[in-house]
C-alpha cells in the first residue's frame, strides 16, 4: 500500500471515529461539528475524495456582477492583506455566501499549486462540495473559523491551513466570506487579526458605498479612535432613523444583532438628537463632540455626523430609489472571446474604448449613471490601465457629451503653472502672462467634462483652491476680482492610493469626498476577461482590418500578466506590427516581450501577481535576478519613479538632477527597458 493511502486511511478513519463513534478529538469543536455535518446531513464519505465543483464561465459572471460593489470595496483591501502576510505560500480568497470563490489574490506559483485541488476562482468550497475547510465552515457556522491541515474532512486537503472570517453587508446579513489558505501548519495569530480587520475595512466601505444617501455617524467612547477601523459607525435617515450599522457600533451600545438596533431613533440610543449632533459637528470642524448613551447616562462618547455622501456631492434625489441600494446587475454587457484567428474586429479608438469585461462594463454603466445626476466620480486602478480612456467613454455617455472634455494632468504641470492652468488669468496678471490672458481649464470646461487625471499629485495648497471652486462653482481667474459661474461634470483619476493620501496628511479629506461621489477602480489588464477581444481590437487599430495573430501569438499575448496595462499592450502590438512582414504577427515578432520588467515594477495600487495569468515568467528570465541587492533596490525606486512620471524619462532625470543620457545609461544597467514609454 502506498503512503498516500495509507495515510488517506489513517485520517479518514480518525474521522469516522470521531463522528460515529463519539471518540473524542484533539480538535475544536467547530471543527467536530463540521465532520458531523458532512457525514451526516452532507452525506459525504472522508474516504471518497471530491473535487469541488466548477461554475460555468457565465454564472460565475452573473455572480460577480451581482456583488459588484462587495468586489469593488474587497479587492483592495485583499491586495493589501497579502501584501501584509508577506507568505508567497498563501492566497486571500473572497467567496460568496454560497462558497464560490470570485477573487483571488495569490503568487501565480501558489495558484498552480493549488488548482490541482480544485482550488481557482469559480470554484464552489462550501462544506457540502468541499467538506470542512475554512470558506465551507466559515459560512456554515457564520463566524471566523481556523482549520488547520488534519480539521479539513478529505485527506486531499491537509497540507493547507485555512482561517476564514464572514462579511456583513449593511443589513446585517452575511454577504461573502473572506480567508487566508496557506502551507503553514498553523494559523498564523497575527494573520488572523489582519484577516479580522480586512473584514472590518471592507464591511465599512460597504456601508459607505450603499448608504451614500443616509448621514454618516461615526463615534467612539475614545476621541482618537474616531475615525478609525475601532470606530461605530451607523447610517441615520433624515428623520434620525438607524438604517445600518457597522460592528463595532452594534458592541459598543450593547446589541447582538442589527435586527436590534435598525429603526431606532438617534435620541433614544444616545441623548441627543440628529439634528443637535449635525450642528455641534459643523461648529466643531468635524471634530468629535461629546455625547451619552441614553440607556446608560454614565457611558460617554465622542461623535461626528455629517451630512450623506450624496447631499455633500450635491448629488439629486434619485427618482424610483436610493442608488447605493439597487442591485449591481441591471445590465447586459457586450459578449466577450470566442472570437477565432483573424476575424475581423472593430478597432477600437482610444474615443470608443473596449470595455468587453463584464465588470468594466458594469462600471461604466454604474459610472455614466452617477454623472448623468451631477455625482464625481473617482477612477482608481494601476497606471496604463485605461482610466483616460474610460473617463472620455464616461464623458461621450453624459448628458454633457455635447460640452467639451478637458484633461488636466496634475502630474505633468509644473507646481507653479497648475493654478493658472486650472483657473486662468487676467490679462497682464504676471510677468510672462500673455497679454490676452488666459481662460482656465475649468472655464474651459463649462457645460462639459473637467478630468483631472494623476489628482493624488496635486499640490496641498491648490487643493484648498480647487475645493472652493467645487464647493461654489465659480472661478476667480489669477489676477482678477471677477468671479465668473461655471457647470461642469468631473471626473478625476489617480493611480496612488487616495485614502492612504489622505491619512498620511498629503490629500484633504474633503477634497477626497467631493471628488469620490462613486469609486471605480479599474480592473488592470490581466485580469479583464475580454483580453482576447481587446487584443483584436488594438491590433486593427494599429494594423488596420487585415492584420492576424498566430495562436502562438495570441497564447504569448493572453498570458503575459501585463505590468504596463493596455498601454505596454498596444505598445507591444505597435512594434510587433512593425517587426513583422505582412498582416500575420507570430510569436517571433513579440520578442519585446521578454524583455519586459518583471512584476517588481508594479505600481501602487497593483495587486500581486493574480493566479493563474502568469505562467508564462517562468519561461523569462527576470533581468532582475543578476542584480546586487543595491542595484535591485535602485532598480526599484527608479521603476517607481518612472511609473510616477507615467515613463517620461525627462522628467525623472529632472526630478533626479541628473541627465537624460545619465539616466539611460542606468537604465540600461539596471535592465529597466523603455517598453512602457508612451
Ligand atoms: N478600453 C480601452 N480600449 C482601447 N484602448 C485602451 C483602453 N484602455 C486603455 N487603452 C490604451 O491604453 C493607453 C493608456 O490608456 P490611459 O491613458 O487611459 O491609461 P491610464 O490608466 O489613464 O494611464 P495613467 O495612469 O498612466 O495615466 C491609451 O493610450 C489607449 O491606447
């Protein structure tokens, strides 16, 4: 008998044991009352080994589309906790409420690893497909949960150790399951504690996003913790009614579950009214003012309330419900792959946009509804990713089409020129104005888009500049007493991650809420599902109607994992369509492929590497493996700086003081390859 199978005996009959015969377990109880499940009501055998079942490629979709906004506020967060457990042997896993996995963030190595197991995004690991395992038995006791390797019911599955924590939806409700699966032989203490509070910061966002129309009321028992991930927060309608509330909010006033708190007025939980609470916070500068539990006179807190999201945006009411509240999925996205070598494809213009993903479909729709009803929106995703593009798409579908689109790049002007760029000057305002003077951007923008791209960039000071004139909607060009009224839509973008700006000091944070009417964070290119149909499409933009792609190619192309987004792509198509002879591009002329960095250059916001897209850098030899630990990290935070300045090497030489023929011999020895360069 093999070892495999003797040890397949070994734990499966541990596990009868316990279950039928009542033998007692060097395990939880959690654990043991899982077994019995399975056995029991699941009917599953610990000897007869299942994979988990797979969703079909279009229910998955329809699911993701249906938690669009949990993905939406989960990805990050996701991204930043496996950046945090710093174990390449681990993946952060997000599933539904009914155990199917819809995102993951891991090492592809990891990924290959467990994918044999029935582990990959579409997967279903409830306990009744899957046995015990921390998604199933998260979602079957409805609380974190840890399974360690010999807890998991099947053999197969007991080199992993999982710790899984549930989502909360503003209702209550659970609405996902978040884990961490990883080799080590135990659940790391610390992991479980991020793991806890990634859940925190996820069900806070949820709240944030779908209850934009309630007053936020944020509170604590002490001052500094307002305002953070320990904070209570409740939703209050208009007439002082609790609508939803976060956890720590329903712990600290003392109640189990939202059923209990939901529909109570403000005055009855603490000893003031919603109206006196809003006032005092206003005159307070948003600071927390002093308030009681009205149950408990003794028992003191410090809150703010502030006026909904959405009246701050100046957003309308929303005829026919409250837009955070509808579902994600009322919409039928274009038809995605399929599409076999050398089809004819539509080109797709940088005005068009190809927005063939699901989800980025869904985005732009959910987009185009906000700005049709004045509400900001704020793209967020990694640099190349396609955030002008979606902005001008977003623009093209406004009731503004008409008006004109305007970008600002704040990251290109010089500090000193970005006032008089974005408000303009009177004639003779300055020395070297020119004698007309100058409308500014936002002027330029009446009755249209203004985009101000890169905004995590913009200066402090013109940050108070630019709230004011969001706030009155009027400029006062430099110079000029005159203030002159301005419409326009707006639509800002940043590849920097805002709200860590904004806890850091450099970004206000009421700048951020006025231009964070609704958040869209674009999927980067190795993770959109129409990479085929995007492909296609840039490849006739740049070649023309005629132009094919060996299924080499396409193979190359499809799982290259892409640090430079759709940009490095059509860069890579351009001088393939140019290495070739005719209109076929075979997998010859992609050689500018493997020199392209690895995903050490990724930029702020970037993930890790995801699961499953990257295989192909085990065929590349990473450039930076010959490095010195110096060189590697000059490497790094020259590839940050480049990817700051969006790879304008003039202006990295500039902010380096040094010259341009300098910094392209460092580049060369640092084997940075310009590939990215617009
Ligand atoms: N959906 C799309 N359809 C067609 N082309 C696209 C799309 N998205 C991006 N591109 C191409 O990629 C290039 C980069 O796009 P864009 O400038 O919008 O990215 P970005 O995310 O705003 O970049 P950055 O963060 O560096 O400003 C564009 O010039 C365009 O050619």
């Amino acid at each position: 008998m093999s070892l495999t199978v003797i040890e397949n005996n070994r734990h499966a009959h541990r596990v009868m044991e316990v279950v039928l015969q009542g033998f007692r377990a060097e395990t939880s109880d959690v654990v043991v009352q899982s077994w019995q499940r399975c056995m029991q009501q699941h009917h599953l055998h610990p000897d007869h080994p299942r994979k988990p079942p797979v969703l079909p490629r279009d229910q998955l979709d329809a699911r993701c589309l249906r938690l669009a906004d949990l993905l939406d506020c989960a990805r990050h967060e996701m991204a930043t906790l496996y950046q945090q457990l710093a174990d390449p042997e681990s993946a952060v896993v997000l599933t539904d409420t009914e155990g199917v996995i819809l995102h993951m963030v891991s090492s592809s190595e990891f990924a290959d690893d467990l994918k044999p197991m029935g582990f990959h995004v579409g997967a279903i690991w409830s306990e009744a497909e899957a046995g015990t395992n921390g998604m199933g038995t998260c979602l079957a006791s409805a609380s974190a949960v840890a399974v360690s390797r010999e807890d998991h019911f099947f053999t197969q599955f007991t080199s992993l150790t999982c710790s899984a924590v549930p989502i909360f939806d503003p209702s209550g409700a659970m609405c996902a399951v978040l884990d961490v699966t990883s080799r080590s032989s135990l659940p790391q203490q610390h992991g479980l504690v991020l793991l806890g509070m990634t859940a925190q910061m996820v069900e806070n966002r949820l709240l944030d996003l779908r209850c934009r129309d309630a007053h936020p009321l944020h509170f604590h028992s002490r001052p500094e913790f307002v305002y953070t991930l320990h904070e209570g927060r409740l939703a209050v309608s208009g007439g002082g009614q609790i609508q939803a509330a976060n956890r720590s909010a329903l712990m600290q006033l003392g109640f189990r579950t939202m059923d209990e708190l939901r529909g109570r007025h403000v005055d009855e939980i603490f000893q003031t009214s919603l109206a006196s609470l809003l006032e005092r916070s206003s005159r307070s500068a948003y600071h927390p003012v002093v308030t009681y539990r009205a149950a408990q006179a003794a028992h003191r807190f410090f809150a703010v309330a502030r006026p909904p999201a959405a009246t701050a945006l100046g957003e309308r009411s929303v005829p026919g419900g409250k837009p955070g509240l509808e579902p994600a999925i009322d919409i039928v996205a274009r038809p995605v792959g399929g599409r076999g070598e050398g089809e004819a494809v539509r080109p797709a213009g940088e005005e068009s946009g190809a927005f063939g993903d699901p989800r980025l479909a869904t985005q732009l729709h959910r987009a185009a509804r906000a700005i049709s009803r004045e509400i900001p929106v704020l793209l967020q995703g990694e640099t190349g990713a396609g955030k002008e593009v979606f902005a001008r798409a977003l623009h093209g579908r406004s009731p503004n089409a008409a008006g004109a689109f305007v970008a600002v790049n704040c990251a290109s002007l010089p500090e000193s020129l970005i006032e008089s760029e974005l408000f303009g000057y009177r004639a003779g305002a300055f020395t070297g104005a020119q004698r007309s003077g100058r409308r500014g951007k936002v002027l330029q923008a009446d009755r249209g888009t203004l985009f101000l791209d890169e905004i995590g960039d913009m200066p402090l000071e013109l940050q108070a500049r630019l709230l004011r004139v969001l706030d009155e909607r009027q400029v006062t060009p430099l110079g000029s007493e005159e203030t002159v009224p301005v419409e326009f839509q707006l639509i800002s973008a940043s590849h920097r991650d805002l709200p860590a700006l904004v806890q850091a000091g450099r970004f206000r944070e009421d700048l951020y809420y006025r231009l964070c009417g609704l958040a869209v964070m674009l999927p980067p290119l190795r993770e959109r599902s129409d990479q085929r149909e995007l492909i296609l499409a840039l490849l006739a933009t740049e070649a023309g109607p005629d132009a094919t792609l060996s299924p080499r190619a396409m193979d190359r192309l499809l799982t290259h994992p892409w640090p430079g987004n759709v940009r490095q792509l059509r860069h890579v198509l351009r001088t393939a369509v140019a290495l070739a002879d005719g209109d076929r591009i075979d997998a010859e002329h992609l050689a500018q492929l493997a020199s392209v960095a690895a995903p050490s250059a990724a930029p702020a916001l970037a993930a890790p590497q995801p699961s499953g897209l990257a295989d192909e850098a085990d065929e590349l030899s990473d450039p930076a493996v010959h490095l010195n630990v110096i060189q590697a990290n000059e490497r790094e935070v020259l590839m940050r700086l480049l990817n700051e300045q969006r790879w304008n090497v003039s202006k990295v030489a500039q902010a380096l003081g040094v010259s341009r023929n300098t910094l392209y011999r460092k580049l060369h020895k640092l084997h940075i390859p310009l590939t990215h360069a617009r």
